[in-house]
C-alpha cells in the first residue's frame, strides 16, 4: 500500500495509518484526504486489517488542521465541495466496521480534531492540544466539528471551545470525554495496540454491530432502538454466536472466526 501523504504499517492485523506533512504539521491537504478515502476502502475490503490507528508524523502535531493555503481563494460552492468531500471521508472513517483508534500526539486543531473526532476513539499523548480554531481565520469547523464536539463534551463546553478558539490541553480533553485514554508520548502507540488486540480477540461481527448502534444515536434518519435490534439479531446468525456462548459452557476461551 503506497500513498502520497501517508505511511501505512500492519502491525498484528492493526493498520497504523501515519499523516505525513511534518514541515506544515501534518495539515490536512486535498491529497491526505484523497488518501484517507483510499486507504478507508482498503480497511473495508481487506480481512487481514482488523483494526486501525491513526496518527501524525512527528512530535508536535497530529493535524493541526485543514491546509490554510488551499482556503484562500475558494468561492462558496468550492467550500461546499471541500466540506462535502471532507465529511464523506469522515463518515467513511465513523462507519467503519473496523474499530478505528486517534493516537494524537500534539496539536489535533481544525480538521486535525474533526478527524480525530471521526475515529471510534481517541488516546492522547500529555503533549496533546485540542482545539476548532476556525473563527480565528473568519471561517467555522466543516468537516462534522460542529456535530460531533457537540456529541462527545457537549453543547456548552463545545460552543465554547468553538466560539473562543481556544485550545484544551490533554487532561482537559480527558476530563471533557474528548479522549479516553492520556498517556506519555512514547507510550502512545503500545497503548493504542494493546486496545487494538483486545478488540480483535473479540467477534468481529459483534464489533461491528456495536458501532453501527451507536453511531445510530446521532442519525436522525434512523432509529436507534431498531438498529440495535436488527444489529442484535444479525449476531444470532453467525457461528462466532454459537463458538462465544458454547465456550463459555465449556469454561474454555472462545476462538472467533468472523463469521
Ligand atoms: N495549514 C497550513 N499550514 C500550516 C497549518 C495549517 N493548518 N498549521 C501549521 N502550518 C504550517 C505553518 O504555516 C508553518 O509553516 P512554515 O514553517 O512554512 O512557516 C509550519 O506549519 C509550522 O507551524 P508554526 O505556526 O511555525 O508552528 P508553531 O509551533 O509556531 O504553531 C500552531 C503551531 C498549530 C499553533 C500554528 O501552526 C497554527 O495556529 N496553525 C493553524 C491552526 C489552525 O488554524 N487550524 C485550523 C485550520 S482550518
């Protein structure tokens, strides 16, 4: 797998997914979103990648935001098209059915936060920087920031952080429900893995139907309840159903196989 901004590496069936624009810290150009589309359909498609983590080269930032040199001469409809394609790529990155893990190892800011908000869940390095500041260049976040911020720390404490342009550090992040997990920076990526792990030792299936329930919450064009019911019931058709409660009878560990 090549790709013109990213580094790409399996590790133990996690895909680690590197944003690589360290000289403009890691900013997120029509081309990173490009390959972030691309890589997401191989996510989809290749059994082998059972997880993936995202992050960004370099020590100082994850994405510090969309690239601001592609912002200067857009008309409206060409900030529509932007904003469509970078939400569609987002939503590719939520609706995974392959848990996907922000390792966010400095500034997530602008798109960098949005993206990192796309993934299922977000472990922070203590150097970590949150932040929409969109309003500080007369603009507002659009690649999903203003509904998923919204999701997660909730309205108050995300219009805030919208609205000053601002930035909350890792303990804030974490104090808020932005991140799970806060950990040193070298610690990052183990930690990431050693989650990844567990979650493939699960039924994939199940993992799936979890996160196509819960990102049902916030769909307005679905029913939540229903989702979770016809997710539950999909689970009653697959063999890693019968494997998982017949291991248990038997006081073993369940062995999954995905289907
Ligand atoms: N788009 C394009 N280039 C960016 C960028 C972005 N979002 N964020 C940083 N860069 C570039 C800088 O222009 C600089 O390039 P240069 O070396 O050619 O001058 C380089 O990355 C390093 O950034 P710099 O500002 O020198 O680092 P810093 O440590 O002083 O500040 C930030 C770090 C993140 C606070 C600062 O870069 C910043 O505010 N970036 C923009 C954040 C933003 O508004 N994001 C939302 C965009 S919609």
């Amino acid at each position: 797998m090549s790709f013109q901004t990213l580094f790409t590496k399996m590790e133990d069936h996690t895909l680690i997914i590197t944003i690589n624009r360290p000289d403009v810290l890691n900013a997120l150009n029509k081309q990173v979103i490009n390959d972030l589309d691309a890589v997401m359909d191989r996510v989809y498609k290749f059994p082998e990648i059972k997880s993936v983590v995202i992050t960004g080269a370099g020590l100082k930032s994850f994405v510090a935001g969309a690239d601001i040199n592609e912002f200067e001469s857009l008309s409206k409809e060409e900030a529509i098209a932007l904003a469509k394609r970078g939400q569609g790529v987002f939503a590719k990155i939520e609706n995974s059915p392959k848990p996907v893990i922000a390792c966010v190892n400095g500034f997530a800011l602008g798109g960098g936060c949005e993206l990192a908000m796309a993934c299922h869940f977000r472990i922070a390095s203590e150097n970590a920087k949150f932040g929409q500041p969109e309003v500080n260049l007369g603009i507002m976040p659009g690649y999903g920031g203003t509904q998923r911020l919204v999701q997660l720390i909730g309205k108050g404490r995300a219009l805030e952080l919208m609205l000053t342009g601002g930035m909350i550090d890792a303990s804030a992040a974490f104090a808020s429900g932005l991140v799970n997990h806060v950990v040193m920076p070298d610690q990052l990526l183990t930690k990431a893995k050693e989650i990844a792990t567990l979650i493939q030792s699960k039924a994939p299936v199940a993992v799936a139907k979890c996160i196509e329930a819960a990102n049902a919450v916030h769909n307005e064009a679905l029913n939540g309840y229903e989702t979770e019911l016809n997710a539950f019931s999909a689970c009653f058709d697959t063999t890693d159903m019968v494997e998982g409660t017949t291991a248990f009878l038997e006081k073993r560990k369940p062995v999954f196989t995905g289907k």
